[in-house]
C-alpha cells in the first residue's frame, strides 16, 4: 500500500514538471534537478526511517509490524537508487563510447 502512494506522488510530481515545463522552456533543467534532489531527499529519509524503527525495536519500544514494514521500504529505495545508479552509469559509457 506505501507503494502506491510512493507511486502516486512521483506520478504527480512529474504531472507537475511536464506542465511547468511546457509553460516555461527554459526552466526544465532547474525543475529535474529539484526532482531529483527531492527523490534524494525522499530516499534519505526512507533509509533513515528504516533505521530507527530497527533502533526501537532493538530497545523494545517497536512494534515488529511497522518495522518489517519500514525495513522492507528502505530495502526497496536501496534497491531503486542502486538500479537508476547503474542506468546512469551505463548511459554514460555508452556517450563515452560514441564515435565523434
């Protein structure tokens, strides 16, 4: 269910930059670097969730539900930024690699 709703926010952020853009032509770098320090940001915070309901539950505060739950999620997002990593590298070598 928090997928769906990771899902459906990214959905309208990049409602939001498709519209932005068409509107402004020249701002369409500045708005996916603000996208992208966003989902950063975004993924941070998921990773540093994890970790803390891993910490109470350690301490015996947490209950063992939404630490899976929070665990699974940061597992996820790790998942998500190492693949987008890898993509990105790869396109790089690939511009790299083109004749001139």
């Amino acid at each position: 269910m928090a997928i769906a709703a990771v899902a459906s926010a990214a959905y309208q952020a990049a409602a939001k930059m498709s519209s932005g853009a068409a509107s402004s032509g020249a701002s369409s770098g500045a708005g996916f670097g603000d996208f992208l320090t966003s989902a950063m940001k975004d993924a941070i915070g998921t990773m540093k969730g994890g970790e803390q309901a891993a910490a109470q539950q350690a301490a015996g505060k947490g209950d063992m539900v939404s630490v899976v739950n929070a665990v699974n999620q940061a597992e996820l997002t790790l998942d998500t930024v190492v693949a987008v990593r890898d993509k990105v590298i790869t396109a790089y070598q690939s511009i790299m690699q083109m004749p001139i």
